[in-house]
C-alpha cells in the first residue's frame, strides 16, 4: 500500500505573523479590547525615536475586575540616551 502525498500538516503552512513571535495568554474576557488598542498603539508608534515626541492614545474606556469604570490612555516615548 502507498503512502499518500497530500493532506496532514505541512512545514511552514497556516498564517504567518508580522510579529516575532507570539505567546497565548488567558486574561479576563473584558479585557480584550484594551490589550488590543495597546497592540494598535505600540504598532502606530513604532517609529517613535528621539526625533518624535511622546505619543498619547485616545482613552480606552474600561471596567476593572470590580467593575469601576477607568479610561487607560497608552503614551509612548522615545528613549533619549544622555
């Protein structure tokens, strides 16, 4: 009987990632859309160098794990060697 050739995993199939590398991470459901508007904003800002001033996200509305309402607001800024 012959092996076949075609189906089962591949090296190198699936989607690839802009990133590095990735981790799976659990966190609290109402968290998501704050970690992704963080994952938006340092990928907005990643040309922010010592040419750039700081950059302020808009505010992302938020309820704790107590449920009290918070807006985060991300800032990046570059690091200036002295």
């Amino acid at each position: 009987m012959e092996k076949k050739q075609h189906g089962g995993s591949r090296p190198g199939a699936g989607r690839k990632t802009k990133y590095e590398s990735t981790v799976v991470m659990r966190v609290p459901e109402k968290y998501r859309d704050t970690i992704k508007a963080l994952i938006l904003h340092l990928d907005d800002t990643d040309m922010i160098d010592k040419n750039y001033s700081a950059v302020e996200s808009e505010a992302v509305f938020q309820r704790s794990l107590k449920d009290k309402g918070q807006h985060i607001i991300f800032r990046t800024e570059p690091v200036i060697k002295k």
